[in-house]
C-alpha cells in the first residue's frame, strides 16, 4: 500500500500529463508539440565545404519516450484493471488511460505491485519533463492536516520551486514550506521501506535523485543494510540511514578529469 505522500507524488505526475494545472497544456500535448517540431541534421558536407542539412522530420528523443509512455500508462492501466473487472475498462488513447487512472487514487494505492506503479509512473514522466524541456511546476509540500471542522483537513499541499508558504486549496489554511517539508523527512526516518519506495521518497522529500546503480553499490558495499522484510519478503531499509546517505552523496564534490 502506497503512503499517502507517494500516491499524492504518483497522481499529480499522472495529472501533469493531461493539464498543468492551470488550463494550459499537459505534458502529453507538449510532447506532441516537440515531436512535430523541425530538427535539423548534418548530413555530410556539399559543394564548397558547406555542411548539408535537411529538418527530420520528427525528434527522436521525443519518439523514443512517446513510445516508452505510452507502453508504461497502457501497461498499468491494464494491471489496474485486472484487479478491478468490475469497472469500465480505460479508453484507448493514453491520455483516456491516464484520466481514467487518475480517478481511481485508492486502488493505485492499493494495487498488490503499488511500489512499482509508483516508481515506473513518476520516472517516465520526469523523462517526458526533461525532453519537452519543462521544469516541475509545483513540488510537493506535505499533507495539510490543519484542524477543520469534522477534524483534519486530508488534502496535500503543492508550492512552486522557491514558494516560501502555500495555501491548502480545500481549507485555505497557509504552511510554511521549510517547515511541513523538514517535519516529513523528521517523521519518515525511523520508518522502514523498499529499496524503491527510499529513492522515491529521496526524491520527493530530500529532491535527491539517486541512481539506482549507486544504490545497488552502497548494499553491496554494506553502506546500508536491510531492517528484515515486508510482507512480500522484499527487504526494508531505515530511511533516516537512507537520508543521510543522500545527502551526503550529493554534496561530495565532483573532479572533471
């Protein structure tokens, strides 16, 4: 089952894809912009020593991620509903996958391979932010949890890159960003994760990517070591020691040779 700040992380790369937010287009749309777009390439050099060149007619990283999207959302879709017969099955397209998966945040939560939904979902997407050349609009600041009436507000808060406070849009109530953010990371170290749920978690709470090789090295190399195993017999880690690794790794310097 998915922590309500990973499913809130995994809705809002789903509803980056169809809107962003703010009646403009999504990130779907945009990426059908860059495909139509007219590159150029160098195909040798013509008469005179000049370079000839002639447009492409589509962006080849925009193709390749537009296939690995398209292959990912439709992929999901159906697991999702192989575990719901019950319901409609998706439209066609992807962005009817998308939208019909959006609408449906308790089950993705839910999902028996959630982890990786979650995982799966939020990396391609961020592939389809760095080709369209569009950095995050909103980064994730926690739930809201202020005190309303019938008890605590369950929405979740998004701020702009370098917002100071954010308003929660269901009950108004202001946060400080810093602060909602730095208790997270507070109440998350001492619990247990996966390996896959730590990275997201690294990049959601800390926003530290960390490649998955260098992961795999730090336990191969005992930097971290499992707390026993969930459920599903997968291994968990502390994320407090996660955190810190983190950290640490991002702020050692970088020698060009």
């Amino acid at each position: 089952m998915l922590c309500p700040g990973c499913l809130a992380e995994l809705t809002a790369a789903l509803r980056e894809l169809i809107s962003d937010g703010s009646g403009g287009h999504g990130l779907l749309a945009e990426l059908g912009i860059t495909l139509s777009r007219q590159h150029t390439m160098t195909l040798g050099t013509g008469v005179g020593g000049h370079a000839a060149e002639r447009p492409m007619p589509f962006h080849e990283a925009a193709s390749e991620v537009g296939w690995v999207l398209a292959n990912t959302v439709s992929t999901w879709a159906r697991e999702v509903h192989e575990c719901n017969p019950h319901l409609l099955p998706p439209a066609g397209s992807t962005a009817g996958a998308v939208a019909w998966m959006v609408g449906l945040p308790g089950l993705l939560a839910l999902h028996p391979a959630a982890d990786e939904l979650h995982d799966e979902i939020t990396h391609v997407v961020a592939r389809v932010r760095r080709v369209v050349d569009r950095p995050p609009d909103r980064i994730y600041a926690g739930p809201c949890d202020a005190q309303v009436e019938g008890g605590r507000c369950p929405d979740h808060l998004y701020a702009r890159p370098g917002q100071r406070r954010v308003q929660c849009g269901s009950c108004g109530t202001e946060h400080d960003v810093d602060e909602r953010r730095n208790w997270m990371i507070s109440y998350a170290a001492d619990l247990r994760v996966t390996a896959t749920v730590a990275l997201g978690w690294a990049r959601l709470l800390l926003d530290k990517t960390i490649p998955r090789g260098t992961w795999d090295s730090w336990v191969s190399r005992g930097r971290i070591v499992p707390h026993g195993t969930d459920g599903r017999g997968r291994p968990v880690f502390r994320f407090g020691d996660v955190r810190d690794l983190a950290l640490a790794h991002v702020s050692k310097p970088r020698h060009v040779a």
